[in-house]
C-alpha cells in the first residue's frame, strides 16, 4: 500500500528525472514508470540482492532504458553516486530508528524497518538529491511528522501534508509529504485520502482507483 500510495504521489512529466532512496527491489519505481512515460528512474539500495533483483524487474518489463538501480548505502550522501541533481527525490524510509521501540524484526527484514543512521540521513540525501525547485515526497508514519518537516525545512519550503486515514473517523497513520527545495509558499494541509469505508469493500472508491492505477494524488 505505502509503495501504491508514494508511486501515485509523483506526477513527474516526460523527460524528468526521479531518484529513490532505499528502493528495494523496485516496487515504485516500476509503478511510477507504468504511470508517466518518459521518465527516467534511478534507485539506490544497499542490499546488493534487492539492488539486483530491481534491475532484473526493470529488465522484465521493458524499462531497461528508463529506469536504473544502483547498489549504494545512502549514509555515504548523494554525492558519492556521481549523478547531477535530480527533478525529483522520493523515498518510504524504514520506520523506526530504534531498535527498542519495536520487537526484534527478522534479520531479513531489519533494513526495511530500522533506519541504522537515523532519519536525518535519508532527509538530507533528499535534498541534497534534487536541483533548487526539485521536489521530493515522502511518506512516512504520521507521529513522525513534525520530525519530517523540521529535518526537510533545512533546505525546502513550500509544504504540502496528505494525511492518509484507514477510516474517516479514524486517525491518519501515514503521511504523505511534499516539499520543494528552496521553496518559499506557505504550507498546505491537503483533504486526507482515506482508505476504506465501512460499506465492506476491501477499499473505498477513491484509493481503489488510485491502487489500479486509474487515478493519481496531486499536490
């Protein structure tokens, strides 16, 4: 769901260029290559495995020519891949940085949930990633949010907040966050996107159009 709801939060045009953080084995990268042709995609992950397997998912589905992974730790800082700024820079980072505040996760899915660095590291390859009016989104846990917008607001400005709520009269537990480097316009809290209903479908209307694909979160 977190990867559906990130991919459908770039609206990135034809000849732009959008970096990932921590991409896995390329989940975004390959939705949001299926939504906006034209796009060139580049991933960083430090797990040579998933780095790999995110090459051979490209490879698969044709997208060879656009979409890119590469093996790299980003505590090394974006400097280190030798690429020019991009127009965009995106990521899910792991949720937790200690490893107190949850049960022990399998060794194999540790990475995927503890950030080792903290999130400061992945806010700052953020931005150091993308050009003065780039954009970068990110979605994270809700609780988290005043961390995001700090750490991000060293460098980028113009906020805009989607919260995203399993009910309506629920709390969000997700946030979507979109920022631009540089920018200066105030901060937007946008309508959350709620997720189901209580009609017993397994998602409300709107986020079932946006998991198949048919419709898109704006900023």
């Amino acid at each position: 769901m977190d990867a559906a709801l990130l991919a459908a939060a770039v609206p990135a045009r034809p000849g732009e260029r959008v970096l990932e953080a921590g991409c896995g084995v390329g989940a975004v990268l390959t939705q949001i290559a299926a939504r906006r042709p034209g796009v060139f995609l580049t991933g960083v992950e430090r797990d040579p495995v998933a780095a790999e397997l995110a090459g051979e998912n490209a490879a698969l589905n044709g997208l060879s020519e656009r979409m890119e992974a590469i093996n790299a730790d980003i505590a090394g800082g974006f400097a280190a891949l030798d690429r020019p700024r991009f127009d965009w820079a995106l990521s899910n980072p792991p949720f937790f940085d200690d490893e107190a505040a949850l049960r022990a996760p399998s060794p194999a899915k540790r990475g995927a949930w503890i950030a080792d660095d903290g999130l400061a590291v992945w806010t700052r390859f953020l931005t150091d990633g993308v050009r003065d009016g780039g954009r970068i989104v990110v979605i994270h846990r809700a609780d988290r949010l005043a961390d995001l917008l700090g750490l991000l607001g060293e460098k980028c400005g113009s906020f805009a907040i989607r919260p995203v709520q399993p009910f309506a009269d629920a709390p969000a537990k997700r946030v979507l966050v979109h920022a631009i480097r540089s920018g200066k316009a105030p901060l937007r809290l946008l309508p959350a996107l709620v997720l189901h209903d209580r009609s017993g479908a397994k998602h409300a209307p709107e986020a079932e159009a946006i998991l198949r694909g048919e419709a898109a979160l704006e900023w």
